[in-house]
C-alpha cells in the first residue's frame, strides 16, 4: 500500500516548487487532498525560474 499521507504527488510536487523558489505555495496541512491542493495552486507562469540556478 503507498504511503499516501505525508508522501503524495502533491507533497512531492511541493517540494519541487519549494526547491525552485516559487513563492505563495498553498499550505498542504490546511488542503489535505491533492485534488484540493492542484485546485488552489493557480499557476506559475509569472515565477522567475531563473533565479534557482543553484540546484
């Protein structure tokens, strides 16, 4: 069985955007599903990925 709290597609996808420097990310505790989450994520268009060089 996968380990679904704590280590679902939208805490690993958190994790990415975290690790990119976008900034605003929804509070995963507060919007438990991922469905909920994707929903109140909106989009990235505006974020500078070129600041995150140092991966």
């Amino acid at each position: 069985m996968p380990h679904v709290i704590g280590n679902n597609c939208a805490d690993n996808v958190w994790d990415v955007l975290h690790a990119y420097g976008v900034p605003d990310l929804p509070y995963l505790q507060l919007l438990p599903a991922p469905n909920h989450w994707y929903g109140a994520l909106g989009h990235t268009a505006n974020v500078d990925w070129a600041r995150s060089t140092t991966l």
